[in-house]
C-alpha cells in the first residue's frame, strides 16, 4: 500500500499531539473541578457551578433566546423589566389616573386595616416597574398558597404564612416605590442603548462600540442589584415559611422538599439538570484526553462544548464577550478529534493493540 509520507506523522509530530491533548484534557478536567467543592461541615460535596450567570444569562445575538430560554425565569424580568422604553413626560390625562389610583389604593389599604385585613400591595399602574412588580407580588402569593395546601399544615400555620407575606409583600412595596424613578431612567437608557446598536455606526465607529459596551455594563449592573434585592426578600419569605413549619414536619422529607419548592424558579428544575450535564461533560472530556480514553468522541463533545460558548457570543455583535481562546480550544479539541491522539501514550492505542487493530502499511516515497 503506497501512502504519501506527507501523512505520516514524526515523533515531533506525535509528541506535540500528545502534549495538547494532556494540556486541553488537564485545562478541561481543572475547569470542571472548580464547579464542585467540598463541604466540610457535613463531609458532602456541592455543586457552585451556575450555567445562567457563567453564560446562559450573557448570551446575545440570534440564538440568545434558545440560552435564555433555559436561564432563571426571575419572574420574567427580561420582558417586563429589561425592556426599552422611552421617558416621555405623562399627558395630563395620565397625570389624573395617576392621582385618581394613587387616592383610591391609600383608601384601600386603609379600610383593610380597619377591618384586620391583609392590606393590598399594588404598584403604580403605567409605571416602567408595574408588570415587573406585580409578576413578583403574584409569585410569591402564588408559592404561599402553594405552602398552605401542603399536608397536615394547620389553621394557624396558615395565618401565620400569610403575615409572613403581608411583611414581605410590604417590603416589596416600599423598595419599587424607591426605585421607581431609577427603574424608568434605566429602561429609558435601555432605549437609547437599542437605537445605539441601530444605527449604521455600530460595529464599525471604535468609540461608539465602547459606548455601547460601557452602557451596557451599567445597565447589567444596574439590574444585578434589583435582582439581587428581590433574591433576598424571597429567601427571608422563605426562611418565614419554613420557621412555620414543624419538627415532624421538617423532619418528612418530602414535606420540606415541597415547602422549599414552592418558592423556587420556574426553570429551576431544568437549570439544576444542565448544571450538572455542564459539569459531568467537562470532568469527563477532560479525563478522557488526560489518559486517551475514547478520544475521538471526548474530543468532539468537548468542541461542541466550546461551540455552545462561542455561539452565545457572536462577535459581530457589539458589546459580546471575547471567545478567542475557546475557539482556539476548539479547533484544536478538533485537531485531537481528527487525529485519533488517543493512539499515543493513550488508553486508544493499548485497546487497538490488544483487540489486534493495529495496522502496518508499507511507505514509498516519491
């Protein structure tokens, strides 16, 4: 069999593949070590690895929508918070709705207090925080109602996960309140960011691509602390109806379980699987190549991998994240892929050996 020499690999050749597929195998393999960590209080390993705040929540471009669609939902804050919208000055007929609901909503809270009833907590209709707000306010009466329904949970158990509510329902309340006005100049500067990326400019001016990236930073920041705000009430909602909640029911499993899913995020479940579906194809690719294991087929996942990172940051859309150095693990997670690197000081090459799939070819050189 004539085979051109130019196909045949040196021993320079065959070191240098080894050599990077040790490098990607020990990089992937340290990668996906980093997402689990020991808990020595109870001896138990833990998950920290979160895939919406590493890429899923970063993601841009055309298939941003499929990353996000598996991201926290957060009470929907993408479409009723992290929308653009122009500050423009009320009409005068919306200055008068305003007035007239802001009148008619003290009432309300009033007679219901009157009356030793829970006071309503509504926000301010037309304002840029109202369908975010009262997304929020819904969830969480929505996972109240979801507690009390749980078994053996008694009367006053009941009562007391509804002052618990009331309180943070209060909270709430007094937080959008203060953050009204911040809220609207930020959906404002939402707008202005999206006419940025509109014009002809973008991507081609370097100042205006820093403007935008700069904006967006902001933005992203400014969000993060509203987000986080929201995080805290609802773990201190939590942590009321969970003190409600007695010994013997603290002690069924199954009880608690259902208590501490009923304020958790709608696409929690779903978050936690890819959680660790990330974590367990990054140890495993990496331990693959580390010893030479089915390296055809690691390295391949690990490049689609990489490819499901670069994908989420396009780079002729202003303001992405660089991924110059995943793509240039990719290509070479390819490389490996293409060359059976495996065969070399790996596990392929003895199992070839052993099951007698070795070959020997004859070279002629021209």
């Amino acid at each position: 069999m004539t085979i051109d020499s130019r196909r045949i690999l040196g021993g320079f050749g065959v070191f240098s593949l080894v050599l990077l597929r040790l490098v990607i195998g020990w990089h992937f393999f340290v990668e996906g070590t980093k997402k689990i960590q020991y808990d020595r209080h109870d001896g138990s390993w833990r998950l920290v690895f979160s895939a919406d705040k590493e890429f899923l929540d970063l993601a841009k471009g055309p298939l941003a929508p499929l990353y996000l669609a598996h991201s926290k939902s957060e009470h929907e804050w993408r479409t009723l918070l992290a929308m653009p919208r122009e500050n423009v000055p009320p009409t005068a007929e919306q200055t008068a709705a305003q007035a007239k609901w802001a009148k008619e909503y003290a009432q309300r809270r009033t007679d219901a207090k009157k009356k030793g009833e829970l006071a309503p907590v509504e926000f301010a209709p037309g304002s840029a925080a109202h369908d975010w707000a009262t997304k929020v306010a819904d969830d969480w009466r929505a996972a109240v109602n979801e507690f009390k329904a749980l078994p053996k949970m008694t009367e006053d158990q009941k009562k007391r996960a509804d002052k618990a509510l009331e309180a943070r329902l209060e909270e709430l309340g007094e937080f959008i309140a203060n953050e009204s006005e911040n809220i609207t100049l930020y959906r404002h500067e939402l707008w202005r960011l999206a006419n940025w990326r509109k014009s002809p400019e973008a991507g081609e001016l370097p100042f205006l691509n820093q403007r935008i990236a700069t904006k967006n930073g902001e933005t992203n920041s400014q969000l993060a602390g509203w987000k986080q705000q929201i995080h805290d009430f609802e773990a201190g909602l939590q942590n009321d109806l969970s003190s409600i909640l007695s010994a013997d029911q603290k002690a069924q499993s199954t009880t608690l379980a259902a208590a501490n899913s009923a304020m958790a995020d709608a696409n929690q479940h779903n978050l936690d699987f890819i959680n660790v579906l990330a974590t367990t194809v990054v140890i495993g690719v990496g331990l693959c190549l580390i010893f030479g294991f089915f390296t055809r087929i690691a390295a391949i996942v690990g490049a689609l991998f990489l490819f499901g990172v670069v994908a989420s940051q396009p780079f002729w859309v202003a303001g992405t994240a660089p991924t110059i150095y995943q793509a240039v693990e990719m290509t070479a997670c390819l490389a490996l892929a293409g060359t059976g690197a495996g065969r070399w000081a790996g596990m392929d090459g003895c199992l070839a050996a052993l099951f007698g799939r070795r070959r020997t070819v004859t070279v002629e050189e021209n």
